[in-house]
C-alpha cells in the first residue's frame, strides 16, 4: 500500500489526546477514514472498523489513568486471529489511520486498554475466530492540551537518544537510517517506554522490541515500523520490511 505524503507530517503533529469536543464527525472526515480503512482491510485481511457512535465503549474508564472524556467516534482493531503475526499488523495499519486522521486535524489515541471491550463488541461485526485487540479514539480536539492531557503527558515522558536506538554492526548509519529511527521515537506505544531498537547489518535493519511482558509488544513494534519506513522515505529511501524467520527486516 502507498504510503500517503501528509503522514510524514502527521508523525511531527500526533499526541495523544483525551479530551475531545463532544462534537460528531462530519461526513467528509469520515469519509477520509473509512476509505483508508477498506483500503487497508483489502491489502491486509484485516476486519478493522469504524464506530460512529460508540461513546460506550470508553464509559467504564472514567477514573482510570487514561480518563479519555468527550469522543464518540472510535476504529475497531478486529483481526482474524489465522492471520500470521495478527498484532503487528495491526499496529502498522492502525497507524496509518491515526496519522490519517491527525493529517485532517483530529485528535487520536489508541486504546489497548482503558475501554469496555464486551460494550464495543456490540457496535461491531465480530465473529468467534476473531480478537478485537484495541481500539482507536478519533475527534474533534481543543487546540491546546488540557490540563488532565498535560498531567497524562507528563506521567508518560520518557526520552531516548537516537543512538541508542542503535545496534550497528557496519562502518556508518545511512541517512534514512536515522531518520527513520527519529521518525519511530515519535511512535505512540503503550506504555511510551520506547523499547524499540535497529540492528544494523549490510545495509538493513532489523527492527526489535525490547521487551516480552506487557502484551502491546507486536502492536507497538508494527507502529514503530510504519514511522520508521515513512521516515526512510523522507531521506528518499522507498524501501520495504519483509520478514524473515519472524524478524523484520528493512532494506
Ligand atoms: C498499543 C497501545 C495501547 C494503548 N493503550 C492506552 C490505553 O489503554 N489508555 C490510554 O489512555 N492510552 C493508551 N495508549 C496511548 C499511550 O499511552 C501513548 O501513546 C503514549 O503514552 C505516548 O504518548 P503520545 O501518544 O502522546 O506520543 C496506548 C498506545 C498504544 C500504542
């Protein structure tokens, strides 16, 4: 699937936001959303959907550390649990409709787990073979961070440095190299611990997850790819992950 030219720019602009406008989404922006959205299912085999209504599906978080307040309009991340490495594509994928999303001006923020997963499964199509592994906020928000935003942003902070993102084994990074890894430190992941890492060998990448124990690894780990692929693009590198062996591999 083509990668769109506005997500590079939406990379810089995302945050996670939750606290929306209580306002429904207009029938343009919806549009945007559910095009890509039969996109991605086409290409993937995916069963991701979108909620027009489903303020619900949040209602019993109130008083948990997520507290997402005012939306009523989410992506439901189904997949039929047959597909290989499932979560990971969902993470690459799901990305796309975020950085979509935040391209029309939205606020976003993935759910994996301060939602009613039995409430949301009423607003969708879902069958036994399937798992419904999260879901994505998507709204009108306030220009500027509200108060609960800014003290949620603040329990989350965690900076890394570039380099230590890396495990070179070749003389020098190439430029796409970097940018890519710049472009994967700007990834939601769910607990923002930013345990991606890139071992360098010949000319690829491998992308790693550092960590086996919260279960948002695969899911964070195809987010951290779509970054890093679009920013190889911006370095004018149009290259591809493939999987070999279950690692992923960029070249
Ligand atoms: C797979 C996944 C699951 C998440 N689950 C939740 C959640 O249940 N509740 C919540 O408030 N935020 C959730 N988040 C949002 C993260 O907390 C957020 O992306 C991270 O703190 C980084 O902040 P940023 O998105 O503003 O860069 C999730 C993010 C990801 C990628």
């Amino acid at each position: 699937m083509e990668l769109k030219k506005q997500w590079l720019d939406s990379v810089n602009n995302r945050v996670s936001r939750r606290t929306y406008l209580e306002k429904d989404l207009n029938d343009t922006d919806i549009l945007s959303i559910t095009n890509l959205i039969d996109e991605i299912n086409k290409e993937s085999k995916l069963n991701i959907q979108f909620i027009k209504n489903g303020k619900l599906c949040i209602s019993g978080f109130k008083a948990s550390y997520g507290m997402i307040s005012g939306v009523n309009s989410f992506v439901a991340l189904v997949a039929n649990k047959d597909i290989k490495n499932y979560k990971q594509k969902i993470g690459y994928y799901g990305e796309m409709i975020t950085l979509q999303a935040t391209s029309l001006g939205l606020g976003t923020c993935w759910v994996g787990g301060t939602y009613d997963k039995n409430l949301c499964k009423k607003h969708i199509k879902f069958s036994d073979n399937e798992d419904l592994i999260g879901i994505i906020a998507i709204g009108y928000v306030p220009k500027e961070l509200s108060i609960k935003e800014k003290v949620v942003k603040n329990l989350n902070k965690k900076n890394k440095d570039l380099k230590d993102l890396f495990i070179n084994n070749q003389k020098e990074l190439y430029s796409w190299m970097e940018s890519g890894a710049e472009f994967a430190l700007k990834a939601p992941t769910a607990l923002n611990k930013k345990e991606i890492s890139f071992e360098v060998n010949d000319g690829k990448v491998k992308a790693i997850i550092n960590s086996k124990n919260h279960g948002y690894e695969d899911i964070d780990l195809g987010i951290c790819m779509l970054h890093f692929e679009l920013g190889a693009n911006k370095e004018g590198h149009l290259g591809n992950w493939y999987n070999e062996n279950g690692s992923y591999i960029f070249y």
